[in-house]
C-alpha cells in the first residue's frame, strides 16, 4: 500500500491491460488536501497511491477498489471539509476555551452557593433528579442536577474530565454549539432516567452530561467510518473505545450513577450521529455559536429559577 509520503510517484500497474491490476485516478485537487485523504485511506486500510498533476495532486487507487475509495474521499470531505477523517472540523472550531471557563465558572459558583446555602435554601435537595419528583412534573431538576456535586473529590473529577471532552467535542463542533449540545443531551437522559427508575431514585452530577460528550466524539467518529467500507472492524472501533471508556470511567460500587452514565453516552452517541449527519455546525458563524452558548446558560439559569422557587427562595 503507498503512503502519504509516496507523492510524485507514479502508480503501480497504470498501464496494466489487466482490468483486475490496472490502477485508475479517482481524484484531483491540491497538495494539501490529497495528504489530508491519503492519511483517511490509510485509516480505512484502502490502498492509494499519490502523484504530480500539472501542480496539483492526483490520487490513484486499484480499479477493483476504486469506487470505495471515492466513497471515503467523499465521506471525509463532507464530515471534515478537507480529508479530516470527519473526526476534526478543518481548521479546529474556536471558542473551546471559553466554553470551558464557563463550565467550570457554573460549576464552582453552584458548589459556593450549596456550601454556603444561599438564599436559604439546600440546593441539594432542590435540585437534584427525583424521579417521583420528576414525574410530577419538576423538569428543571434535570438540568439543575447536571451543576450539582456531593463534595471536591466529586466536583473535582467532573471538572476535569468535563473541560477535557468539552474541549474535544468544542474543537469539532464550536464551543457555543458544543456545550449546548451536551447540555441538552446530558438534560435528556436525565429525564429518560426519571421515566424508567424507581420512584426512589435520586442523582446529582456533571457526569452524565461528560459521558453524554464521550457520546457525541463517538457517534461522530463512527458515522465519519460509516459506509466508507465493507469491513465492519473500522466502522465499530470508535464505538468500541467510547464503551470500553464508559466502562473504564463510568461504573464503580459507591454512589456511582451507572445507569445515568450509560444513558448519556447512548444519548450522545445519537446527538453525534446526527450532528454529522446535518453538518450544521459547519454552517455555524460566531454569532450562531455565541447564541448557542448564551442559550445553554440561559437553560441553566431558566432551570434553577425554578427550582428556587420551588424551593420557597423568592
């Protein structure tokens, strides 16, 4: 198989008269892009074979496998833009930072509230996901649990793990649109979980949103291997790692919301799905991402509203 390394050099068997070796172009464009997709082809385990063309680059491929290897060019240039893989946005999505400072900002600003029980009121209990209370029809709990932790060692681990596949997720998708993203997906599980636990059930914590990322970074890497090739290894190996981090990072015997974990990295999965699919964040500007971050706090904000209210503070 050529390597990306292998430009200006020419094909194997391009004169071949032997239709099952002869080697045909499947694509024309600039240097750079053709290293991108080379780099997509040898993921996919697809032979290719690059050369110069009148100053721009020409991708070759076995004749026998040349329609599958136009699939996967297509493929990455819908998802990434430039060969990417459609794991990245090309270049990298803006805004990563800032969406971490803001989650971490609403993290540390509930924790100081719940410590010092602001207003008079245990956020704790008005915020946390009660499935009873849930069925009752107190959705905002559902969001207000996501900003709720029992202590630092809780608070600190959904910290890090939560800027860390923010970043991920904002760096594809843009941070507005990112965050809004796994707020909402985080949000929905939450809720699937208070329809089917039992009336007793009570969760608080960030971590179902931060699986619900791990979620979305799977289900884009594996739509961006979807119908690219026959072989099914490739296609469920991004799946496959989201799984085994689900069960590396997501189980344990004390006060661990196993059921919540899955249900976010299941939910996020068909977000990132999705997302790939629509290619929306694609056609995001900076003002759709700044709305969309302004959006997700405002659901944050709209959401413990009503729970102190509930809660009798105002």
């Amino acid at each position: 198989m050529s390597r990306p390394e292998d430009f200006l050099q020419r094909p194997p068997f391009a004169d071949d008269p032997d239709p099952g070796r002869r080697w045909v172009a499947v694509w024309r464009g600039p240097r750079r892009a053709a290293r991108d997709f080379g780099v997509v082809l040898e993921a996919a385990g697809l032979p290719y074979a690059c050369i110069d063309a009148e100053g721009q680059c020409e991708l070759w491929a076995p004749a026998s496998q040349a329609t599958l290897v136009r699939r996967e060019i297509e493929q990455s240039h819908a998802e990434g833009g430039h060969g990417e893989a459609g794991m990245t946005e090309a270049p990298a999505r803006g805004g990563a930072t800032a969406g971490a400072i803001a989650y971490a900002a609403v993290l540390f600003a509930v924790a100081t509230a719940v410590g010092r029980s602001f207003l008079g009121v245990d956020w704790l209990d008005a915020g946390a996901v009660d499935a009873s209370a849930g069925r009752r029809g107190e959705w905002w709990r559902a969001v207000t649990s996501l900003t709720l932790h029992l202590g630092p060692e809780h608070l600190l681990g959904n910290l890090l793990f939560g800027i860390a596949a923010g970043v991920l997720v904002s760096r594809q998708l843009g941070g507005g649109i990112a965050w809004l993203e796994i707020l909402v997906a985080g949000t929905l599980a939450n809720l699937i979980e208070v329809a089917i636990a039992p009336s007793s059930y009570s969760a608080v914590g960030a971590s179902t949103a931060v699986f619900a990322a791990l979620g979305i970074l799977s289900g884009r890497a594996w739509r961006a291997r979807a119908g690219t090739t026959s072989r099914w290894l490739p296609r469920a190996a991004p799946l496959a790692a989201g799984v085994g981090l689900l069960a590396l990072l997501g189980s344990g015997k004390h006060h661990v919301d196993v059921l919540g974990h899955a249900l976010g990295f299941l939910v996020g999965v068909g977000f990132g799905t999705l997302s790939a699919l629509t290619g929306l964040a694609r056609r995001a500007g900076r003002g759709a991402q700044v709305g969309a971050g302004a959006l997700a706090l405002a659901l944050v904000a709209v959401a413990w509203a009503f729970a102190l209210h509930r809660a009798g503070a105002f």
